[in-house]
C-alpha cells in the first residue's frame, strides 16, 4: 500500500521539483563534487546553491562532508525508492485501465469487421 502522508516522500519530491537540484544530483551521480564545482555550472550565488544544498540534505538525497573549508557533496539515491514506489502504484492503476481500453477496442475492431459469407450447401 502505498503512504500517502510521509515527511519523507514529500521532502524527496518537493526537492526532485527544481530543475537546478535535478541538475545537482545528476552531476553528483558521477562522483561527489565539492559545493563550489557543484554550484558552478549554474548563474547563482554561491548562497543560492547552498540553499538548494540544504533542501536536498533535508530529504536526504545528499551528504555532506566537512574537511577543514571543503564541503564535499555526495548523492545518496535511497530516499528516492519511496518516490518511485509511489509513481509504480500509479503505473499499476493506468496499466490496468489501458489494458481494460486495450480490450475494449479490439473487441469493438473485430465486430466492426466484414463476415466473410456463409457458402450455401449444395444439394446433390
């Protein structure tokens, strides 16, 4: 079953919703980046992508280490299970119905097609 009321869940989509923190966890998938070179690709602050960085830490899609001033940012792609166990709920329910509409129209196709005619028998 699926829960529709989790902090979690919420966290991870709410943090999935900006194009800029998809874009900071797609560059993190290769290798962890520290904050500067992660901020880099992008036209904001270096504040601005501190605050990006702390939504994703807060659902849990990144750690951060600390050593000295580095910040070194690493992706942890566990939370995101729960978002697509979520999305895979709803895939099941419209399978099912285009399965159902699937159905439906070609049964719909097959009564539409022409009877080939009955031969009449032959009397002898």
């Amino acid at each position: 079953m699926v829960e529709y009321e989790t902090p979690q869940l919420d966290a991870v989509f709410r943090a999935l919703a900006d194009p800029t923190r998809r874009a900071m966890l797609a560059a993190l998938s290769s290798q962890p980046l520290p904050v500067g070179e992660l901020a880099a690709p992008f036209d904001i602050s270096l504040a601005a992508a501190s605050k990006h960085i702390q939504v994703l830490e807060r659902a849990g899609l990144i750690q951060r280490t600390i050593t000295g001033r580095t910040h070194l940012c690493q992706l942890n792609a566990a939370p995101m299970h729960a978002g697509l166990e979520w999305i895979r709920h709803y895939e099941r329910f419209w399978q099912q119905r285009v399965d159902v509409l699937e159905a439906l129209l070609k049964a719909e196709d097959k009564a539409r097609q022409p009877r080939a005619p009955r031969n009449p028998r032959r009397k002898p």
